[in-house]
C-alpha cells in the first residue's frame, strides 16, 4: 500500500518536473500573524504574496500544507460563542 508520505512526495516532485518550487509547509500554528489562529487551507505561507507585502523569485509553486478541518474547529470553539464558526469555517470563494 502506498504511504502519505509517497502521495505527498509524489504529487509535489509531479509539479517541481513542471517548473514549480516546492514550498514548505507553514507551521500549523501561524507565528507573527494576529490575525490567523491556526492554518485552514493550504494558502497560509501564500498569503504575504496575495496581499502585495512580500514578492517570491518564482511565480510558480506547490506545498503539501498541514491544516485543521472544520469538524476540529466546531471542538474548539465554545457553544456561546457561535459567531465565531462562520468566520472560522466559512470556505474563500
């Protein structure tokens, strides 16, 4: 049977092949950003870049990133404060 670890390693030497630079995962607990308390998507280590704060010497790039899925976060979160969840959740469109 195939590993994670193989899937993961395939698919990322799949786009390097193809002039990707692989990205390392970002800490799933993002440090020196206030505004994120834990990685929900595979965009964290992105996000500089999207908002115009940082420029990469590559335009091309893949990462396998460690995230929490909602069904943790519903854990997480108290009941009284449900606000949060949507806010937590809600998938970028």
């Amino acid at each position: 049977m195939t590993s994670l670890a193989q899937i993961r390693s395939t698919f990322l030497d799949f786009f390097k092949a193809r002039g990707h630079e692989i990205v390392p995962s970002s800490s799933l607990v993002p440090r020196n950003d206030p505004t994120l308390m834990f990685a929900n998507s595979g965009m964290v280590q992105f996000k500089n870049v999207f908002t115009g704060a940082e420029r990469r010497p590559y335009s091309r790039a893949t990462t396998a990133q460690k995230c929490v899925r909602a069904r943790l976060t519903e854990m997480l979160v108290p009941k009284a404060e449900p606000q949060l969840m949507p806010a937590i959740t809600q998938p970028v469109t």
